[in-house]
C-alpha cells in the first residue's frame, strides 16, 4: 500500500510505516495537481498537516482513497464527516504536540513580559548607540511567578500548558464547558510527581481574573474573543494565541493594544493565513510565529510514529 505525505513526514514516521510494509511518498504534490496524483499513483493513504485540505470535491475525486490523516489536532482542514461517510478512515495524532505547543505558549509569555519581542527588533538598529535607552525602556518587565494565568479550552493542550504554568509557580484557573474537573499530574525528572485538581469556571471570570489568557480552542464560526471579551480583561493583561486562527478578532485586539487596555500579545496563528494582516505583522506589541506549535522535532517524531501505528493497525 501506498502513503503519501503531502505536507511531510518525520523520519521515524517513515521508517514505521516501511518497516510495516508501506511505501511511503514524501514529494509534495500542490493542491489543485492532488487528485490526479492520487488516483495516477494509486495512493491508499493520505497524510497532511495544515498546508493541504481536503474537502469534499478532493474526496468525491478520489474513491480508491482509504484514510486521512492529519500530522496534529485540528481537523478544520479536512471534510471529517463527509470523508466517514463514504467510509474513508480520519486520523489525527492529538497527543503528539501538546507538550510542544504548551512550550511555545510560554516563550511568548516570557516573550511579552520582559519586552523581548520589542527589544529584539531595535537592539540591532540601535543597540551600540542608545543602549542605556534601551536599557532604562525595557526596565519594567514581570514575573510571570505568583501571577494566575486563564486557559480557555482545557482538553491535551491545555492541561499541558497549565502543567508549564504550575511549574513556573503560577496559579492556573480555566474555562470549558466539556472539562468540568481535570486533574492535571506535573512529572519531575527525578520520578515525583505532583497532581493538581481544577475546575472549570465560567469564561467572564477567566476574563476578569487571569493576568494572561491563553487560548486553547478549535475553529469556530464567531469569535472566542472579541472587543467584548478584551473589555472583560484586567488592564494591562496579556494574550497568547496558538490555537487556531480567527478565534481572535485581529481588529479589536489591536485597537486594544494601542490604547494600552493590553500590555501585548503573542500570536501563533492568523486570522488570514498564509497572509496575516500587515498591522498584526507591524504592531509593536505583538511576539509572532509562523503557526510553529507542533514545529519541534520532538513533536515531529512522536507524531510520524502516532500516525504510523494507527495507519498500520487500520490498513495493514
């Protein structure tokens, strides 16, 4: 059987899936050339990350086409349902990149409260020159230590930024209306282990609370957190977004940056990738990648090998 992997695959990924008796075809294949490929090539399995979709008319072309398979969580690239329905198997690798999203999260936190995202940009235009400047501009950072920090959305991802936030000795509160409790067990390298017991509570007081808020939901058709939600926000407050985007309204997240109602941002993902917004893109206050949550070789690996194991036990 053949699998292609449209957007990549780790090397461990690839060494599973042959030593499982698949061919595995990493060359990518641009979007509006996918059909032919795959039905030319005979391909039984397709893999993506979030470069390539699949929709409806990419299946209906494809009928010899036996599983989807997406190298991370969200799914709002692919058709899940219609490609169930003509009996194509959907995958996705949910625990692979949690732990490395988390991560990510937090270098934009650490990012924003010690202004690196700024001082990162004049230190090189002006580092030997006004370097007390600088110095005395950059002077009043935070400890994110003792501060409380909202997760909103709290399934994998999630819980694994809240066990980063525990370690770093911050108080974590959240909101999801499908998490009510969750125990969540913060591992140390020496075998302890420490588990903390949390409830949900309501979204307005995430808002009101938290000192930073970060966002941990799926797509969605109206906004998670808009002019109305900022507003909600303690002053000062900052927001990190690796999610997905457009959960974030762009237009009153800047607005609110200007008037200073939040010290800054950290931005993952784009309302419009893969063009975010230039006034995003420029804003002083915002710390920004190039949607890299899952971007760790560590990450790579465990889901390369997570899809091969599902990939093999429903087609091999």
């Amino acid at each position: 059987m053949k699998v292609l992997a449209n957007d990549g695959i780790s090397q461990s990924g690839v060494d599973a899936l042959q030593d499982g008796g698949f061919e595995v075809i990493t060359t990518k294949v641009a979007q509006e050339q996918l059909a032919n490929y795959i039905n030319e090539n005979k391909i039984d399995a397709l893999l993506v990350r979030s470069a390539t979709t699949v929709r409806k008319v990419l299946i209906d072309a494809c009928p010899d086409l036996k599983l989807i398979g997406r190298g991370g969580v969200g799914m709002d690239n692919i058709d899940v349902s219609y490609a169930k329905e003509k009996g194509v198997h959907v995958i996705n690798t949910p625990a692979s990149s949690s732990a490395s999203v988390a991560e990510l999260v937090f270098a934009h936190l650490y990012n924003g409260v010690r202004f690196l995202y700024d001082s990162n940009r004049n230190m090189p235009l002006d580092g030997d020159s006004k370097f007390g400047d600088l110095k005395k501009a950059y002077a009043k950072g935070v400890e994110l230590r003792g501060k409380t920090l909202g997760v909103l959305g709290f399934g994998r991802i999630g819980q694994a930024t809240a066990k980063v936030a525990l370690g770093a000795g911050m108080k974590v509160i959240y909101h999801d209306p499908y998490m009510e409790n969750a125990e969540v067990g913060l591992d140390f390298y020496d075998g302890q282990k420490v588990n903390f017991k949390l409830t949900s509570i309501s979204k307005e007081e995430v808002l009101k609370t938290a000192d930073f808020i970060t966002l941990h939901v799926p797509a969605q058709k109206e906004y998670v957190i808009g002019k109305k939600e900022i507003e909600m926000m303690k002053d000062g407050a900052g927001l990190v977004n690796a999610a997905r985007g457009g959960v974030i309204d762009e237009l009153a997240l800047i607005e609110a940056l200007e008037n200073k109602k939040l010290a800054f941002a950290g931005l993952d993902v784009f309302e419009n990738e893969p063009k975010p917004a230039v006034k995003v893109l420029m804003n002083p206050k915002v710390s920004l990648s190039p949607h890299i949550g899952a971007a760790t070789n560590e990450a790579q690996d465990r889901i390369g090998v997570e899809l091969a194991d599902q990939i093999k036990s429903l087609l091999g």
